[in-house]
C-alpha cells in the first residue's frame, strides 16, 4: 500500500484512507468486477455491509485477485438485526462465512437503533478472539454516540456518516475528539449532487490541476482527514477516482472549500422516523 493512503486509527491500526464502496452493486458479477478492478488499480479498502447483500461476492473477489489478504482492508457492517446478546456473536461468524475470510479488518454497527449496546459488547469480544481488528459506529449521531462511547471499553475507530462539502460535520468531529474516533464519508461527493459538483471553485481548481471536480472534492478529503470510498462499477471512473495523490491543495484553497459548508444533507431521518424505518428489516444471513 501507498504509505500516502495510510491513517492511524485510534486502536494503533492502519486503515487505507481511500477505499471502494459497493452500496447499492448487486450481487453477483458487478460487486465482483468493480472490487476486481478497484484492486488491481491498487485499492486496497472495501467498505460492504450485511444489509448490502454482496459480502459474498466481496469474498470471492479477494480471493480471486491473487492479493495476500493480509494487503488488503474489508470494513463490513452489522445490521439492526444483528444486535443483541448471543445474537450479535452468532451474526459476525455468519458474516466471516459470507466474506470467505478468517478475520474482518473493521467492523460497524450500521445504525443507531436496537439493541447497540449488546452488538457493542460483543464485537469488543470479537476483537479480543481476533475475529475482527477495529470496530467502529455508522450513522451514530443523536446523544446514543456518546452513549455507546462511554458505555465502550474499546472506543470506536471510527464513525461512517453523511459528509461532503455542503456537510462538513464540524460539530460532530469536535465531539468525536475525546475518543479519537475518525470520520468516515458516505455521500463523499454529496450523492452526485449536480449543484455540488460543478461549484464553481471546483471548476477553477480542477483546472488549475488538471484534474475533474469530482477528482478536487476526494482530494479535499483526503487532506481533511476522512476515511473515503466512492462507489462506482465504471473501470474509468474507479481510475479517475483513485487517481488523487499526485497533486495536492495548498492551505488557502482548502480553506476555501470549507467555506463552502452549507449545512445541507442529502440523507435526512429523524432518530424516530430511523426506529420505523429500520426495525423491520432482516437481510438474508445464509
């Protein structure tokens, strides 16, 4: 791995800073293609999850790029339904069975409803069986964070949530501090937010590096701190979207896409409107 992709998490781990994410892939031979592609590019973060339904074909593309595994990062994500005593532990053999691997290198609870404090619990066990490296928190943003937080023997490593230009999450960052936990984007370009992308101070950056506006925003990213994977299942823009580290922002202009904060989400649902939402759902677990 390039020694320029690399980030400390707070358990002493090293985690690739830039990934790929198959939200929304199918199972099947476009998950598998795009990690492929992706891997031989040189990308050596995957970010899946069980309510994704492709950790199966996550598995087989590791396995089938020749890579030592060891060289290679797969975050995966416990859903709702994984949460609970004896049930969560059950849910990360499974998960291990799915992705064909005998550890995961960081795992998530998905979302902050259920039973959170339990999947905690024994995702700390998991850690110590050697089962799984890091563990970390997705979509953890009400008052449950610091809950979970000081509830946690092992802190979180990380937090994966909304996080792009327009939201920056400075707020959340200043609260994650204390337990040095890092952000993680989903959303990284704003959903492909059109208005968003064609920002004007894009455009004159992207022309000043040669680079795309999209290319400008991962790299602002990068500089930032947050852990990204941008999801795509197009071989050229998988390149383009990897091809960031020759260039860098200098200190004005990334001030200067700060300022482009706006406090907007592309992904809104109150903590309620989350219990509705996501109770019901069981992703198959064969």
């Amino acid at each position: 791995m390039s020694e320029q992709s690399l980030i400390k998490l707070n358990d002493g781990n090293m985690i690739p800073q830039y990934g790929i994410g198959v939200f929304m892939i199918p199972d099947g031979e476009q998950t598998v293609n795009a990690v492929k592609t992706a891997l031989q590019l040189g990308v050596r973060h995957i970010d899946t999850a069980h309510a994704y339904q492709n950790e199966r074909s996550v598995g087989k593309a590791v396995k089938d790029s020749g890579i030592n595994r060891h060289d290679i990062w797969i975050t995966s994500k416990l859903w709702v339904s994984d949460y609970g005593k004896d049930i969560t532990t059950k849910a990360i053999n499974k998960m291990l069975n799915r992705l064909d691997t005998d550890y995961i290198d960081l795992l998530l609870l998905h979302q902050q409803v259920g039973e959170y404090l339990d999947a905690w619990k024994e995702a700390e066990q998991a850690v110590k069986l050697g089962k799984v490296r890091s563990i970390g928190i997705s979509n953890f943003e009400s008052e449950r964070l610091e809950e979970l937080c000081n509830f946690a023997s092992i802190k979180p490593s990380v937090n994966q949530v909304e996080l792009h230009p327009y939201f920056q999450q400075n707020e959340l960052k200043k609260r994650l501090k204390k337990y040095g936990t890092l952000l993680e984007s989903w959303y990284p370009i704003g959903h492909g937010s059109k208005e968003l992308i064609n920002e004007p101070l894009f455009t004159e950056l992207g022309e000043k590096y040669h680079k795309s506006n999209v290319q400008i925003i991962l790299r602002w990213h990068l500089q930032e701190g947050n852990i990204i994977f941008p999801k795509s299942t197009n071989p050229q823009h998988i390149k383009d979207n990897f091809d960031i580290f020759d260039f860098c922002l200098s200190n004005e202009e990334m001030q200067k896409i700060r300022g482009l904060d706006k406090g907007v989400r592309f992904y809104n649902a109150t903590l309620s409107q989350q219990e509705a939402m996501f109770k019901n759902y069981r992703p198959a677990d064969d």
